[in-house]
C-alpha cells in the first residue's frame, strides 16, 4: 500500500472511532449503562490500526444456503442464513471462517461473521466478536471479498450483560491472535 494511501485508511478508522466513542458516550441507544456514559466514559478500548489485519478473503457461497440457529449469551436462538466460507491467510496461517446473512435479508450485501481467537477473554470479550464484510456480488461462484479486522467490534452484551447476543458457532475460532479492532471494554479507562 501506497504511503499516502496508508495515511488515508488510518485517518477514515481514526475518525471511524471518535464516531463511535461519541454514539458510546452520548446517543440514547447506547449499550453503556446510562450511569458511566457522557463525563463518566472513557471511550473504547481498541488495538493499534495494523493494515496488515485488512485481508482479502475468497468468499465461497454455499450453493443452497440454509437458515441455522446460532446460540446466544441469554440462552435464546438467532436465526440465521449461513451463507458461504471466508476462506483467507492471517499470521502465516490458513483462516476459515462462515459468513452468515440476516435470514430476512438473503440478498443483502452485509455479510455477519462472529468470530472467536486466541484473544478471545483475554485482550477481547471473551464470547467473541463480530465483523460484518461486504459481499457486492451475486451467484455461487467465488469471489474476492475485504474483511477487515481493524473493524472487529464487541456486541452490546460485552457492555452490559442484560444484552442477548449471538455468539459465533465453534467453526468460527480462529487459530491465531486478532490483534486488531475492539479490545475489551474496561469501564474505568
């Protein structure tokens, strides 16, 4: 990647997360309870940008795909397409992970991938995290899609445990560290 271009995408993720430490703080949605948000919140906690964490994957649509049920951190199932396989090299080694899609979107171009890793309850939420890729093509045939991990968010449960939130299938664990997008939520950073 070129320099000025290396500049450009930490600039768009520098300023992709002063938006989200804003909405955190201060939107009336936010996971955060209400007692540590505004003053009281220190913003997320998130792994250096790392370009390398910016990966081309294969995308390889399942030709039939079918609707599964994926567990949550409240006991309760979440439907959901399973859609194809990301399949991709990451610290030297070879990733697969399922990409699913909203069952009530199948032709939606938002890809949902849960995903644990060796961080996982250590320097990240411990149930896992998520990254949503975008698939812009159509068909069964394989593809090249961008996933970029800098992106990898913690659901809202990660902030407060009243949340429900589906946690990523056992296929989903990758053998290497993510050291890359949201770390733990600690409250009192």
């Amino acid at each position: 990647m070129r320099q000025d271009d290396e500049q450009a995408y930490i600039a768009e993720l520098e300023e992709y997360r002063r938006w989200r430490d804003e909405a955190f703080r201060a939107h009336p949605d936010s996971p955060v309870p209400q007692d540590l948000r505004g003053a009281a919140f220190g913003g997320l906690a998130y792994f250096p940008i790392a370009h390398t964490y910016c990966v081309e994957a294969t995308l390889t649509p399942h030709p039939v795909p079918e609707v599964v049920p994926l567990g949550s951190t409240q006991g309760d199932v979440r439907e959901q397409l399973r859609f194809g396989e990301l399949t991709f090299q990451l610290g030297g080694a070879k990733c697969r992970l399922t990409a699913f899609k909203d069952a009530g979107d199948p032709d939606g171009a938002v890809l949902f991938v849960p995903f644990r890793d060796t961080t996982s309850g250590h320097e990240t939420y411990a149930a896992g995290r998520y990254v949503e890729p975008r698939d812009s093509g159509k068909g069964t045939q394989p593809r090249a899609v961008v996933v970029d991990f800098n992106l990898a968010y913690n659901p809202y449960c990660a902030y407060d445990a009243r949340f429900s939130c589906t946690l990523p299938p056992a296929e989903n664990s990758l053998p290497v560290p993510v050291t890359a997008g949201e770390r733990t939520y600690d409250s009192g950073h």
